[in-house]
C-alpha cells in the first residue's frame, strides 16, 4: 500500500471510531498476521503508524 492510501485509511478510521482507531488498526494487522497474511499485516501497521503520529505526542 502507497502512502497516500495509508494515510486516507488513517484519516477515515480516525475519523470513524477517534482514540480507538489505533487500537483497531492494530488489531486488524494482529488478524491479518495470525492469518499468515503478512504484506496486509504490514499495511495495517503502517495505517497503525500514521494514526500515532496524527494523534501527537501523549499528553499524559
């Protein structure tokens, strides 16, 4: 998946379920992964990675 496509699956799932988008997308590779399909857990990593740095830093 390019960036661009990461990043408009990022946005969306943000935009669809907020601070709980991260531990979806996670989940999602989690599946793909247990599945043996690790190009599309590796996707859904990146799509993991890009909502993080939409996030920013924790404010904890």
């Amino acid at each position: 998946m390019d960036a661009l496509k990461t990043a408009q699956y990022a946005r969306a799932l943000y935009s669809a379920h907020g601070d709980k988008a991260e531990a979806e997308a996670a989940q999602k590779a989690r599946e793909f992964e247990a599945a043996g399909n690790v190009e599309e857990a590796q996707n859904w990593q990146a799509v993991r990675a890009s909502i993080r740095q939409m996030r920013g830093p924790n404010q904890g």
